[in-house]
C-alpha cells in the first residue's frame, strides 16, 4: 500500500462487517471485486477503527493512499458536473462518489 506515494506494509485480514444478511455495513464493490471493501479497511486500520472514517471524504482516502491530486465535485455547485464525470471516463482517472447524511450537509 502506498500512502501520500511512500510504500509501507500494511497487514489486514478477510474479516469484512457485514449485516445479518451478509451485506457488506460500509463499502460495496462492484459485482464480485474485493479490492474496494480491503482498501476501505486498510483506510480504517490507518486510522485505528471503522468509526473514525465514517462520513469520510473519498476523494480524501484516495489522496492519501496513492499521493496523487485530487478534485471533489459538490453536484448542486458543479452544473456540468456529469460532464466531469464523462471526461474522467474517458481518461481513465480512478473516481467516487458519495453522499453525505443530511445532518452534516448545509
């Protein structure tokens, strides 16, 4: 794992939270990929524990862990930010999204 582009030795096992259904509490990857759900623990391990990172910036995450720029586009204050979006398609450029609880959004 790399974080802000220096290598270090991360260690995490396969133990992932899930609910009673077997769903995944935090992270959801995209059919049977992994990789999300076992970076997003690394990300918590950094951090001490799962509840330090809730509600955190994956665009943040992502900084941190490859050391490269990054941008974060607010939907109601980007007008053409699907178009953004598109372009970063295009470019291949590693992307996320999320959605903040309404109690911490102005």
């Amino acid at each position: 794992m790399f974080i802000l582009g220096m290598k270090i030795n991360l260690i995490v096992d396969d133990y992932i939270p899930c609910d009673e259904y077997g769903k995944t509490i935090f992270s959801s990857a995209n059919g049977s990929e992994l990789w999300v759900i076992l970076v997003e623990k690394a990300f918590a391990k950094m951090f001490k524990n799962y509840e330090n990172i809730i509600a955190g910036d994956p665009t943040e995450a992502l900084r941190i862990l490859t050391g490269a720029p990054s941008e974060t586009y607010v939907h109601k204050q980007s007008p053409n930010v699907f178009d953004q979006i598109l372009e970063g398609e295009k470019m291949n450029f590693v992307m996320a999204a999320c959605t903040f609880p309404a109690s911490m959004v102005e």
